[in-house]
C-alpha cells in the first residue's frame, strides 16, 4: 500500500502532465479531489480521477449557445426542445 506521500506525489505528476498547477487536494468518502489552475488561471476542482483521464478546464472549455444546439440538431434531423443551456 501507497503512503500518503506516495500518493500525492503521484497525483502531482499527473497533475503537472497535463498542464495545471497543483492548488491542492481533500480526501472525502475514499475518493481524492483535486484542485488545479489552468495556464489561463482557471480554477479546477474534480475527482482525481477524471483529472487524471478526461476532465478539462471548466473556464478554458468553448461554451455553446442555445442557437448552436438547435442547429445541430436540426442538422442531424431532430429538434431542441429545452432553451436552456
């Protein structure tokens, strides 16, 4: 088993790999969440996990407008329902 060093350690490289500064961490119900910063100084908090394999910047994302949904879906043959994004 990993001491509590080890694993933060760890969860750092992960977080320097993929781009962001470490802010810190918490250890809630067997699960880590992290907080990071982006380049653009976006803060980021999230299950270590999805850090570590998919999670993106939440202020660095593009935002889509409700406009842009009901084109796509009327492209794809379908239609918005919801105008709420």
């Amino acid at each position: 088993m990993e001491t509590w060093k080890q694993q933060l350690a760890e969860i750092k490289k992960v977080v320097r790999s993929k781009g962001y500064k470490f802010v810190g961490t918490k250890f809630i119900n067997g699960k880590y969440y992290v907080q990071v910063k982006c380049k653009k100084g976006h803060l980021t908090e999230s299950e270590f996990i999805a850090i570590k394999y998919y999670k993106k910047c939440d202020g660095c994302k593009p935002k889509i407008t409700i406009d842009e949904i009901q084109k796509i879906a009327k492209k794809k043959g379908g239609k918005c329902i919801d105008q709420s994004v």
